[in-house]
C-alpha cells in the first residue's frame, strides 16, 4: 500500500496507565475512503485507542500518523482534519439545529460563508428545511443522529470518527445512518467506527477485533468468516474474544 493511499498508521501503539496496559502494541493502517470497523468488548481498548488516534490522548509508546499527522506531535492538526461523533451524538439539546452546525463548523475552523453553503446543502440533501429553526431536544432520535453526523462532516474531514454512533436508536433507522457512511466513504472520506451491532460490522470493508488491549483478528468481513469458518460476524466475534479477560 503506498502512503499517499493511507489515512490511518499505526504500529506498536501502546497506553500504559500505571501498571495497567490498556492498548498493547496495535498495529494497523487504514486506506484512504475505506470504512473501518474497530471492534471489541467494553474494556478491550477501543475508546482509549481511538482517543490517541484523535489527538486527544498521549501514547505510552509507539507511532502513528492520521490523516499524514503525527499523533504524538501534531495533535492540533489532526484535529483540524478529523470529525468526531459519539453515541451520545455530542450536539446542544438547548439550542436549534442550525445553531448546533454552525457552532461545531465554527470549531472545526468554516467561515460564515463557508458554513452558510454547506448548511443549506445539509438542510436539502436530508430534506430538513422545516427543522432548521427545531430545538435539537424536540426533534427526533433519527434526525438528531443525522444532524450530529452532518455536524461532524460538514467541514469535509479526511477522517472520520464514529465511536457507536447507531446505540440506542431502531433497526431502519440504523440502516438509514449507514447510507450517510457510504455516501460519505464514496466522497473519499475515511470512516472509522466502533459498534457493537455485529450485524453492522458486515458493512464495513475491514474490521478489527480488540481482545485485552490487542489486535486479534483484522480482514475483510468474509474474510474473518473463512477463517473461522463462522456464519456471521457475531459467531467470529465470539470465536476471536472467548479467552477475554477484559469486558463481557
């Protein structure tokens, strides 16, 4: 793989805290576009690995780059270059949609013009006209959702970050979500999402599998279920993480 087709480089990425090693020398590169599957039990290290991936967090030990930055010293430009939604979606419950775009594009570094553009362009690619002027708590899950991902990728980033983004809403709407992440992975955006909807990982182009701190498992999902000789992502799933010692 040349590196002008990778957005994401890791190898060796270690996090120490005390005596406790909670991602232990991961490695792994992410091609530009590519939808990326990063998954694993509560405690395997996920959220603490992509917190370093995101410049948010300081490695232990090892390298890597995101989007061709250094995350050990370039954090602030990763920043600029990535989006972030969580499961709780991170938008303003108190303020109206339009409010919530224009303040996380602010963030991210648009300008007025810039923002006026692309926020109508959001509002008619999702037909929501009518809910720009809604306050976030009165509209809902599924819309909230949609305007969260559009909140995280309206200044076009080289990468996104989606860590369970589709907890706790319902099967069509998660579909729905997903039609957004590959309209977003055919722009050229890179996509990198945790999950723990298995059905799910069947969506993306490669996954990963965390078990205590480690990469255990990492292939195309057909690929994960040759090898395995499983029938479907959960069964790989519960093939790769049976030893677990971390998490349920």
């Amino acid at each position: 793989m040349k590196n002008n087709d990778i957005a994401i480089s890791v190898r060796g990425l270690t996090k120490r805290f005390g005596s406790f090693t909670a991602v232990d020398g991961i490695s792994f590169e992410v091609r530009k576009g590519e939808i990326f599957g990063f998954l694993g039990a509560n405690g395997a290290g996920k959220t603490t690995a992509m917190r370093m991936l995101c410049g948010l967090s300081y490695p232990t030990s090892g390298t890597g780059t995101v989007a061709g930055y250094d995350i050990t010293r370039q954090a602030e430009d990763i920043k600029r270059h990535i989006g972030y939604m969580s499961q709780k979606f991170s938008l303003y419950e108190e303020l109206t949609v339009s409010e919530n775009l224009t303040l996380f594009s602010t963030i991210y570094g648009m300008s007025d013009e810039e923002i006026k553009v692309k926020a109508a362009e959001v509002f008619r690619t999702l037909g929501m006209e009518n809910m720009r002027n809604s306050l976030v708590k009165d509209i809902p899950m599924g819309w909230k959702q949609k305007v969260a991902f559009s909140a995280a990728t309206m200044h076009t980033p080289d990468v996104v970050f989606l860590d369970e983004p589709t907890g706790g809403v319902d099967p069509v709407t998660r579909r729905k979500f997903w039609e957004m992440i590959y309209k977003a992975s055919s722009e050229g955006m890179t996509v990198f999402v945790t999950t723990h909807y298995l059905d799910e990982a069947e969506y993306c182009n490669r996954i990963s599998i965390m078990v205590d701190g480690r990469i255990k498992a990492l292939d195309s999902p057909q690929g994960l279920k040759k090898k395995y000789g499983a029938e479907n992502m959960d069964e790989v799933f519960r093939i790769v993480a049976k030893d677990a010692r971390r998490g349920n």
